[in-house]
C-alpha cells in the first residue's frame, strides 16, 4: 500500500502510508491537539466548510479535518488492504503469520 491513496471527501486524498489514526474530532485532548497543529500551521482543512467530522493525524505532525465520518474513512482503508492483500497472497500470508 506504499502509493495508495484514500479519498477523505470532495475529491481530496491522503496516502495511506502517512496515517498515523483517524479520531473524533469531539475529545478535549484532540480539540487541544488542533488548536496546537493549527498554531503550528500544520492544519489542513478539506471540510469545504461542513462540520468536522473525523480528524486524519499524519507521521508528519499534520492534522487534516475531514466531514467524512471516521468509520466511513474506516471502512475505505480496510478496503484498500484487503484489495492489497487479494492482489499479493503471498505478502497476505506473511503479515497473518507474523500476527
């Protein structure tokens, strides 16, 4: 999965290889997270002014804010591995027996 993307809503993508987590944007803690990211200029808004709705936290230290829930974004990212994985069985029956 070194060069896929995952679509976070209004045609903007992300590499999947740069997620670090996808949080509720609801905690005080990542409130807090986002203003300090923002402070920084490490923040990314693609909500295209909708509410936030997950928050995309990158190894970079960048935060994206997203409207696209984050078990919709989840779900997406599950996909992508598991199409990995049909693609390359072999590479599927290292990562299961390195579990």
């Amino acid at each position: 999965m070194e060069n896929r993307l995952v679509n976070i809503g209004f045609g903007n993508a992300v590499k999947v290889n740069r997620i670090l987590a996808v949080v509720n944007p609801g905690s005080s803690p990542i409130r807090k997270l986002k203003e300090d990211a923002r402070l920084e200029k490490k923040l990314i808004d693609v909500t295209e002014g909708r509410r936030t709705r997950a928050i995309l936290i990158l190894d970079s230290g960048h935060l994206i804010l997203s409207s696209v829930q984050p078990e919709t974004i989840a779900q997406r990212l599950a996909a992508l591995e598991q199409e990995q994985r049909l693609a390359d069985p072999a590479s599927a029956r290292i990562q299961t027996e390195g579990e």
